[in-house]
C-alpha cells in the first residue's frame, strides 16, 4: 500500500537547464497538489490537478514552470531555464479531492548551482 | 485568500514536558490536518480534524471550527517530537476544488 512517491528525491541541476519532477500518487487518488518550500520556511501552494486537467494554479510563477498529470503516468512538474532561486524542496500531494485527508511525498530537493 | 497563523512561532522544552500549540484561521473550513516535518524534511500527518477532538498516543487534537482555531497538544514530550509542526487547512467557501494552504508552522526543539 504504496504512498505518494516522488523522484528523484535530490536533483542537481546547472542554471539554465530543465528540471523535471515527478510525483506518482497514492492508489485511488486522482487528485494531485505541488508545494514548494524555500529553506527555513513553511509550504507554498504551487498548482492542483486533477487527471488530466489543471483545477487551479494560481500559485505557478507565470514563466518557466508547468504542471500536467496525464491519464496515465506520474503528474509532473516542469522548471524551464532553472535560476538559483528556484532551490527549495517540491512536495506533491494527493487525495481523493474536496475536503478529504491530503497525504504527501517525501519530497524533491532541486539545488541549482 | 483564507489566512492562516500558528502560535509560538518557536518552543523549547525539556523532555517530559507538555505543550500546546495554537492554529487561528481566518474564514470556515472544511479540512484542518496537522504535520510535523522532522529534522529530515519528511511531511508526517498528524491529524485529520475539520472538527472535534483526536488522540493518538502522547498527541491529541481539538479543533472549534466555529471560532476558527485548532489546538495541538503534545505531552510527556520526547527529543524525536523536535521539528516543526504544521496547520493546514482547506477554505470550505472555495467550493470542493480547493487546495491546503498551510501556516508559518510552530518550530519545536526538545531538549535532554
């Protein structure tokens, strides 16, 4: 009974390069929500998808960064062109949508050097 | 947006000791859950408590959702309670597509 898995869980990347996050929810669940956390600081709601759709992303940076969660395979996170202060830990979470419990993965560490 | 504030922003405590942390929102909610993130960064869920009292162990949980607040309480503390401790909770006057949005957190250091 597998939890929300998320990889790579550390990433290393030159500035300029792609970043590509992935995150598999939890069995049943279609619903799937990223979070970024700069360091020393609480979590920042990114973007919520449901398969195959975007329900809200009002907290993407406009430029550089997307989302999708495909009918089938993990959702992913995309960072284009990635600049230093993009470092910061990506969490993904999934649920079965409305007020239902949220349970999330153990995180993606992007350090840009 | 709903507004969330977590109280003391930070704790120290001996070993053994009891504590209550405090989560104030601003509007109604349909989803309150608790996390501790450890001194490894791993997001743990506590709770799940839009309304009412939990327990689990040494941790309980009481959330009046009509006053907007939810309370934390961690007793006989031990050193592997250290971390920070998160609301997060879910605006019910945004309909069911809606997301988390989490506090500033409480950081916890237990000492020996």
């Amino acid at each position: 009974n597998a939890g929300v898995m998320q990889n790579p869980r550390h990433l290393v990347r030159r500035r300029g390069q792609e970043a590509r996050l992935r995150c598999s929810p939890m069995k049943g669940h279609s619903h799937v929500y990223w979070y970024r956390q700069l360091p020393e600081e609480g979590l920042k709601f990114m973007v919520y998808l449901q398969k195959e759709n975007i329900i809200d992303e009002s907290g993407m940076p406009k430029e550089r960064f997307s989302a999708e969660f495909p009918k089938e395979g993990p959702s992913i996170l995309r960072i284009q062109q990635v600049v230093r202060g993009d470092s910061a830990a990506y969490f993904c979470a999934s649920s079965h949508g409305g007020p239902t419990e949220a349970f999330f993965g153990q995180g993606t560490r992007l350090t840009v050097v | 947006g709903i507004q969330v504030e977590q109280s003391p922003p930070d704790l120290i405590l001996q070993e053994g000791a009891n504590s209550t942390l405090r989560c104030n929102f601003s509007d109604s909610v349909n989803n309150l859950q608790w996390f501790h993130q450890n001194p490894w960064g791993q997001l743990i869920n506590l709770f799940y408590i839009p309304s009412g009292t939990k327990q689990n162990g040494r941790l309980s949980a009481t959330t009046v959702a009509t006053e907007r607040y939810s309370l934390l309480y961690i007793s006989s503390s031990q050193t592997t309670d250290s971390g920070v401790y998160f609301c997060a909770v879910r605006n019910k006057n945004t309909g069911t597509a809606s997301k988390l949005t989490f506090g500033t957190g409480t950081r916890l250091q237990v000492t020996l």
